[in-house]
C-alpha cells in the first residue's frame, strides 16, 4: 500500500461552518447527521440530508455543510498517492457532482471508525491495516451505489435523480423515451406513483430547493428564482403565491424571525 497515503481523517459530532476551499487531494465524507447544501464551483445548490455521501477532489471549489443555525455529524476520509488513481479509474471513489444517500450508514460508520483505531495505533503494520480497512471502505461505498442502481425501479431511479439534481430544463417526451416508454403511459405511470403530473412534481421540487435558498442563504431573490430553474421573476412569483400563499419575501422574513 506504498502508493497511496491517507491525507486527512477524523469525525466530527457537531459541524457548524461551512467549508468553502479548493482540495489537493481526493476524498469523501459521510454525513451521518443533520442537513445542509453542496456545490462545486457555481454549480446548482444541492441538498443533502443524513445519511449521505459527499465526494470531493482535487481542481473545483468545494462549498458544503450544515443549515444556517444548525449542526451535522461527519466522518470523513482523504488520500493522495497512485492508489488513488487507480480508484478513480476503477470509479470506486468517484468524482461525483451530487451527493448519495447511503443505505448501510451503519455498516459504513463501524468500517470508518475501525479505519480511525487502525490510524492511530503505533507498531509495524498498523498504518498498513489502516490503509487496506481504507481501501475496503472506498469499495463498500461503490458496491453500494451499484447495487442501488440496480435494483432500482428506473421511474424511482428518474425521481430519485431530480431529487439529488434537480434538472434546469426537462424534455418530459425524451425522459419517457429514456424509460422505455410511450409519453402517455409515462405520464399515466407518473401520476400513478406520485399522484402528481411530472410538471407539478418538478413545480414542487423548484419550489422546495426555492425555500431551502430562502432561509439558508442571502441570495436576491432573482438568483434564486433562477437557480431553482424557473424561467424568470414572474412564473417564480406566480407559482410561489399559488402553492405557499406568500410571497418568497414574506416567507423569508417569517423564517428569519423564526430562528432568531
């Protein structure tokens, strides 16, 4: 395991700040509690809830962590080293844009933590042990994620997706395509699912990331009509007053005195 060094690693119970730097190495962290957002450089703001998995490597801008106010549990894990790379290759540590959600946190967090004792243990081998209990943790996350992406319904596979990365623009007759499926059986599967159109079900996910912006950053409200992928002030203004009965001004000012 001469080719790869771990760069960084530790849990933290409570995270408050959000990190907001550019890596020199590749790596990972498991967020076990709480919520907060994601980006890479001006990239779409991403949700994340816990449990998840968040990727981050070498180049872009990193600005991820905890809701205003709020606090996260993290374990987290960093390497460099040619290791790496043949990870990356192999896409068992991705360099994903979007954060995962985990099916096993517990499995993962036990695995992590077996990662931190081999770390710090001092003798002949213990960084090696670190090393190899390392590298299986990177390969139980990427089984993971295959093994989601397998079973997956591909219709939930397509909500699950809009929900991790909500899409700017939506091609409704090519996603049926994409599925396998005529328009009107797609649109019939849709709503049988959600009991929603596929137009009111993104109308409610534009509106939802509309909120999280609202309360957790200072953006204008333009910025975040736009960035939740409406197409101007007045189809995001209409459509917030229908489906919340305020304004997005009104509701950014009630949830700031909330929280004060």
């Amino acid at each position: 395991m001469d080719g790869m060094q771990i760069a960084i690693i530790g849990h933290l119970m409570r995270k408050t700040e959000m990190v907001d730097t550019r890596f020199t190495f590749d790596g990972f962290g498991l967020v076990l509690d709480g919520r907060g957002t994601f980006q890479i450089d001006d990239g779409p703001v991403l949700p994340i809830e816990a449990p998840a998995v968040l990727y981050i490597w070498e180049g872009p801008r990193f600005r991820y962590g905890p809701l205003h106010g709020t606090s996260w549990e993290e374990r987290y894990l960093c390497f460099t080293g040619r290791r790496v790379d043949d990870w990356v290759r192999w896409h068992w540590l991705p360099r994903s844009r979007v954060p995962r959600s985990l099916l096993d946190a517990a499995g993962h967090t036990d695995h992590h933590e077996r990662v931190v004792q081999a770390f710090k243990r001092i003798g002949a081998g213990a960084l090696d042990e670190a090393k190899l209990e390392a590298e299986r943790l990177v390969f139980e996350l990427h089984r993971e994620a295959e093994a989601r992406q397998v079973r997956q319904d591909p219709l939930d596979a397509l909500l699950t997706d809009w929900r991790e990365r909500l899409p700017v623009k939506v091609d409704l007759v090519q996603c049926a395509a994409s599925l396998n499926m005529s328009y009107s059986g797609f649109r019939g599967k849709f709503h049988e699912r959600t009991g929603l159109s596929a137009y009111q079900y993104l109308l409610r996910l534009r509106l939802d990331a509309a909120c999280r912006l609202l309360i957790d950053t200072e953006q204008p409200v333009k910025a975040i009509a736009y960035a939740s992928g409406f197409a101007g002030m007045e189809s995001f203004c209409r459509a917030f007053q229908r489906l919340k009965g305020i304004t997005s001004s009104e509701y950014r000012a009630r949830h700031r005195a909330m929280q004060s």
